[in-house]
C-alpha cells in the first residue's frame, strides 16, 4: 500500500462513488413501463440511430444473446430519471436542513418483467467525507440525525417517483416486504454498489484488492486496515495487461456490498473524472442488478410457496410450478452464458455466491419437489372421489336393472320369463365353460 501511495498528493480528494440498490415491487402492465436509451455513453456518435435508441445492457462485456435478451425491453426496462434528480436533490436539502458532503446525481429504475424493480441512487462523494457515508449507510452506525436524513431521501423518493409512475403509467411501485412498516428497514435492506476513481493503476493485484476492501469498509482508501474475521468476501480483478504490466481494477465483493477500485486506462496517467465515474461502472452496475434480480426473484417464489401453502389447491400449485420452473429455466444464467470475459464471470459467480442464489435456487427445486407430491397426493384424493361417485352411480343403475327385471317377471309374460331364463342360462353356461377351460389348462401345466 505504501509503494502505491508513494508519490501520490491530496489523497483528501479522490472522488468516490455510492449506488444504493432499493428493491421495489410494482403491480401493473410491464409494457406501459417507461425506459430511456443511455446517454452517457461517449461513442454515441458512432452508432446508428436504431443502437442509440436502444435501452438496457448494451455492453460488449456481456455475451450477445444475453444482450438482446436485456435489450429488446421485454425482459428488461432501464429508465434514467435525469428530470428528477434536481427535485429530489432540492427537496431533500430543504427537509433535512442539515448540510451533507455527497452529491446526489442520478436516479434510476430497473424493472424486470416480473414484477420486480430496483431503484438506485447515485452519491457523489470525497475521499475525505467517506465518514459521512459511513454515518448515513452503515446499520449499526446511524445516529438520529443521519436517520432523519434516510427517513427523508425515502419519503421524497416515494412522493417524486412512486406516485409520478403511479399518475402517468398506471404503474403502483412500493417497497419490497410484507407490510408498510417495511420502509424503515429499505436502507438496511439495500444493496451497495462503492466505486472510486484510483490515481494510478495496480502492479500488484493484492493493493487494488485491499483498496477494493477499504471501499467496502467505508473508509479511507489508504488506509492499511484489515479484518480476519470477516471471511466472506471474494475478490475479482481485470487482466494485467500485456504492454504495461498493470492490473486496471479489482473489486470485493460481500452479501451486502460489491465495491470498484477503478485504475486509469491503460497507457494513461490521469484517473477517472468524478463525472465520468458512474459511466465507467455502468456495466458493473448491470452485472449487479442481473445477481439481484435473481436474488429477489428466489425470495418473491419463496414467499408464494408458503403462501399457497397455507390454502393449496390443485390449480394454485400448477402456476406456481410454471412459474418456478420458468424462471430456472429462462431466468437465471450461468457465468458461461453472461460474457466471454473471464473476470466479468468470476465477478458475477462471486456475486451469486455471495448472495446465496445457487443456495436459494436449490431450496426452490427441493419445494418444487414437495409440491409434486403435495399436487399427486390432490390429484389422488380427487380420482378416489370419482371413483366412488362411479361406483354409487354403478349400485343404483343396478339396483333399478334389478327392480326393472322383477317388474317384467312379475307381469306373468312367458315371453318375458322364457328370455329372462335363457340369457342367465347361457351366461351361465359360458361362465361354466372358461372356468372348465382354465380348469384343464391348468391340469396339463402340472403334468408338464
């Protein structure tokens, strides 16, 4: 750390970055649902129109099929909220009266086709202010005031966004939990997303690494700071690159956190600008929402299972099944399927670990196990009910084929009597000759 840092002055400005990831759902048409093409991309100019209108995941990190899959806007809607930003800014510092360092500058709403949708925020921040980060996102660390700064950036973000969609798209967001208390919990439900633009780049893996660990921290990115008991973090990093022998990035990842340590380019001397930065991560930020969407998605068919549960019925079962196994089967991607780049699928297997998807994914299978049974044993009991309204339909019709008989016998007809006697006759006799039959037939067997 200290060769990295050597050389190196006014560490205090070191821009710095914040997605705070807040899981919504919606009820509504996923058609009437809003998205915008992307508009900080620098090569805009070199595209055609039809690529500049696109939205979502164009990225050349990511494989083509999952590409189209994000782009096509059935999957997938990616809406830029540039004309908000200003109101949620100006209201949020007129509410909490309290002067903050970071920078709120963009907004945005991922909505997949589910049902589910994720509203980020993006906080502009120094290196010196990481402290008052810290202070606003970390749960066991919030004192009253930075409370009332969650409390409020919440309640703008409801009053600008939610009942905005809700006016003109029909669209209802709300947070993702049980009941209306949830709101409270959102920050610490969060995801988080930390990138910082580094001075220079890595000759080490190992440093961009324990930088990348200094941002999940929340402290200062210089800092020699470890914990060895925090064991569940994983590491993902660029290639070296062959010319200048540098590593460009690294990140750490956690259930709660993946945090960016972004190097200049290579060749280049100068870092990532602060206004530049949220482009540089926007294909991490994609990578993540993916993992996320899997993530919530595990838990929403989880929470319907137990829910079907507690009044299961045969047709309940079978769309929860369709609807279980459709997501395993269109839903999730393995690292293979997300990019030819070998670090961009060890960064998203090691989000996928992290957040106990595959975990969550094998819980589901297991349940949908259990409704196979629970829909066979239905299915069972339902037939044994048929059944026995056949066999009760079956005794009646006998029992007036009885009664009709004995009314023809006891109209004295010698007509009636005479065929009545022979067809008992003959079924009689055949019943005598098969058993006779079979009778012999099994003589000769035993003499063989």
């Amino acid at each position: 750390m200290e060769k990295y840092w050597e050389g190196v002055k006014n560490t205090e400005e070191i821009d710095r970055g914040l997605y705070i990831i807040l899981p919504l759902r919606y009820q509504g048409d996923f058609q009437k649902i809003p998205f915008s093409a992307k508009k900080t991309n620098t090569d805009q100019n070199n595209k055609s129109d039809e690529e500049r209108d696109r939205s979502g995941f164009d990225s050349d990190d990511f494989l083509e099929i999952l590409s189209i899959k994000c782009r096509s806007g059935e999957f997938v809607k990616r809406c830029m909220l540039e004309e908000t930003v200003a109101t949620v800014k100006r209201k949020w510092k007129e509410a909490v009266k309290i002067p903050f360092p970071y920078d709120l500058t963009q907004l945005q709403v991922f909505s997949f086709n589910n049902g589910i949708a994720f509203l980020t925020v993006y906080l502009a921040y120094k290196n010196k202010d990481v402290q008052e980060i810290y202070q606003l996102i970390n749960p066991g660390y919030i004192d009253d005031k930075k409370q009332e700064i969650q409390d409020s950036l919440l309640a703008i973000l409801e009053q600008e966004v939610f009942e905005s969609w809700h006016k003109e798209y029909g669209v209802q967001l709300k947070w993702f939990g049980q009941s209306e208390k949830t709101k409270i919990y959102m920050m610490k439900e969060a995801y988080r997303l930390n990138v910082a633009a580094l001075p220079k780049r890595f000759e080490e893996r190992k440093i961009a690494e324990k930088i990348a660990y200094n941002e999940h921290q929340l402290i200062d990115v210089t800092k020699e700071f470890s914990d060895l008991s925090e064991k569940d973090v994983e590491y993902a990093s660029g290639a070296r690159d062959v010319n200048d022998s540098h590593y460009g990035w690294a990140c750490a990842i956690t259930s709660q956190e993946i945090a960016y340590a972004y190097g200049p380019k290579p060749g280049k001397t100068v870092p990532i600008t602060a206004e530049a930065l949220p482009e540089r991560a926007e294909d991490d930020l994609e990578l993540t929402m993916i993992v996320m969407y899997q993530k919530y998605t595990c838990m929403l068919l989880n929470e319907k299972i137990h829910e079907r549960f507690q009044g299961i019925s045969a047709q309940s079962i079978r769309g929860l099944k369709k609807e279980a196994l459709e997501f395993i089967a269109y839903g999730t991607l393995t690292p293979s399927q997300v990019s030819k780049w070998n670090n961009v699928c060890e960064t998203y297997r090691a989000l996928q670990k992290e957040n106990g998807v595959n975990e969550a994914l094998d819980e589901i299978k297991e349940k949908i196990e259990l409704l196979n049974e629970e829909q066979d044993h239905i299915d069972s009991r339902r037939e044994s009910r048929v059944s026995m309204i056949i066999a009760v339909f079956g005794f009646v019709s006998i029992v007036a084929a009885a009664l009709q008989i004995l009314d023809y016998l006891s109209s004295g007809k010698g007509v009636m009597i005479g065929g009545f006697v022979g067809a008992v006759s003959g079924i009689l006799t055949i019943t005598l000759y098969y058993f006779k039959k079979i009778e012999n037939k099994s003589k000769n067997n035993e003499i063989i």
